[in-house]
C-alpha cells in the first residue's frame, strides 16, 4: 500500500526499500508485484547503465507496463540523492566485465572482478578474493554438501563469492560444476545490489546454482527453513557485518537450518571486525576441535592484515 501509495503521487522509494519490497514479493511468490518492484527500481536510477541491470528479466511489455501509476513518472527519493556516485562506480565495475569477461565461464567471470579491482583507483570493491578465495574453495572441498543441503552468502555485493560458491557447490558428478543444481543461496538488502549480483551470475551461467535472495538476512533465515527445510544448511559464509555475526548464527541454530556439522566461515573478523562472534565462538573456553582463526591480508593489498574464522557446527549430543 505504502508502495503504491507514493506511485501515485510519483514519489519513488530508495534502493534499501526496493529490497524490502522485492523481499517481500520473491518470498510469497507474486511475480506481478516484483516485476512492478523492479521496473520502479529501473525508472528511478540516477546511472543509466545500471537500468538494463535492474529491467534485463522484464519483457518490453512489463518494462512499458505503468498501469499501477499511469500518469507519472516516479521522481527519485532524497535518501538516493547521495548515490550517485556510488553507482556510478558500480556502473564502472559493470562495463568492465562486459566488454572483457567470457560468459558463460565462472572462472572467466571471477577473474575479470578481480582485475577491476587490480587497479589502484578500483580498491574501494571489496571481494575475498586472493588468498581468502583459496581459503573459501579449501573450505567447501573439504565439506562436501549432502543432497538435501544447499549453502547460504550472507552479503551479496556484487555476486563474486556467490559466483564462486555456485561453481564450487554447485556441481553434482565428479566435476566441480558438472550437472548444476542450487548450491548456494545469497542473500542481500540494497536492491541494486541484488540486480548487480543476478547478473554476474546470469552471465556466468550459473542461476540455476546460485540464487540471490533479496532482504534483511534476520528475515531471510526463516525463509530458508521454509524452502530447503530442517538441517538444509550445510555451508555458511558470512560477509556481511560482523558486529551481527553471532546473532545470525544464533538465528540460524534457533530456526533448525543448520545441518548436523555444518560449516561456519566467516569473513573480515578484525577488520571491520567482529569481536562477539569471536569471544563467544573462538576463546580456548568455548572453541569447538577443528576452530580455526587465519590470518591473511586483503586481496590486493599485501600490508592490511584480516582474519577469517573457520568452524564447524558440534554434532547433536547423543
């Protein structure tokens, strides 16, 4: 109602409420809200390059469709006035895989973020990639997902690590890769970061492995108990802010998503840092066998040290 209340009065929403609103409508399943959510989103972007991003899944009918405000179009909400900057650099990031990514290939993709942010002026993207990307595919070689499980990205961005984590976790056969079926779910609030993320990995090929929830990850756990079930969860990596860290796995646990050992990485424990989850998680008193804390540095940036926390969830007391 608030949503079409202000189309009507041609006020847009910001982009963090465009991902309430596509939360909303993915998780009950109204495919004509969401594609209104995202034809919104589309006319309100202050870069134009990010349009097509947000509108590519809509036909010319729905992207023309403005029945639900037809005599309007929709100014842009003062919480986005701010911006544009930001998305423009996004805008950056998305014109530099197109024109040297080979599609279709996760590998390609990947590597292609990873020379965006090679260079010097790029620095502000960013992605566990380098030796945090080696730790993340060590991570899930070594626990293997069961047929009922899936993974779960807490943070999208921009879909690198739900790229990876599709690819790795993905694959069923003897081939990382090989037969896709869904091996990571990631989820992610700001709803240009959302359509960012799809496409990275529409063009890597990968939707059928790795999807992006959009939402407030508090929201979103309980969804995952409701899609994949009781012990879905077999791999988690977090990577979204880390003052929350423990209450999320708290909320995971709390839900029953976790799957019996399943396995905790999480990302930029000291820097931004996330001092609860590593008091309650990692001192001697509470460390489960196995814990680990690694340190490592930024990719990219060989004299800013961070830590990633690696565990595994205890196996049910007999």
């Amino acid at each position: 109602e608030i949503f079409e209340g202000r189309a009507r009065k041609a006020i847009g929403l910001d982009s963090t409420s465009y991902g309430f609103l596509l939360m909303h409508s993915s998780w009950g399943g109204d495919q004509q809200r969401e594609i209104q959510v995202l034809s919104a989103l589309a006319s309100v972007l202050a870069v134009d390059v990010l349009r097509p991003v947000a509108a590519r899944w809509l036909s010319m009918d729905a992207w023309s469709d403005r029945s639900w405000y037809p005599e309007h179009v929709l100014s842009r909400s003062l919480n986005d006035e701010g911006s544009w900057y930001r998305y423009q650099k996004l805008g950056r990031l998305i014109h530099f895989v197109e024109a040297t990514a080979l599609h279709g290939s996760p590998q390609s993709l990947l590597h292609c973020i990873e020379g965006f942010v090679g260079e010097s002026h790029q620095r502000w993207l960013k992605v566990a990639g380098g030796p945090k990307a080696d730790v993340v595919d060590e991570a899930v070689r070594t626990r293997p997902l069961a047929a009922h499980e899936v993974g779960m990205e807490m943070g999208c961005f921009v879909g690198y690590t739900a790229i990876r984590l599709g690819w790795r976790l993905g694959g069923e056969g003897t081939g990382w890769g090989s037969s896709l079926r869904t091996g990571v779910v990631s989820t992610e609030l700001e709803a240009v970061h959302v359509c960012i993320s799809r496409h990275h990995i529409d063009a890597a090929r990968l939707s059928s492995a790795a999807e992006v929830w959009a939402g407030h990850i508090p929201w979103t756990t309980p969804r995952s108990v409701e899609q994949f079930g009781d012990l879905g969860i077999g791999f988690t990596f977090m990577d979204h802010k880390g003052t929350r860290f423990h209450q999320d796995l708290a909320d995971c646990r709390a839900s029953g998503a976790l799957a019996a050992r399943s396995r905790l990485l999480c990302d930029n424990v000291l820097k931004p840092g996330a001092p609860e989850h590593l008091w309650m998680h990692h001192r001697s008193s509470r460390c489960v066998a196995g814990a680990q804390v690694l340190s490592l540095h930024e990719f990219m940036e060989p004299d800013t040290e961070d830590w990633q926390s690696l565990r595994d969830n205890p196996p049910p007391k007999s």
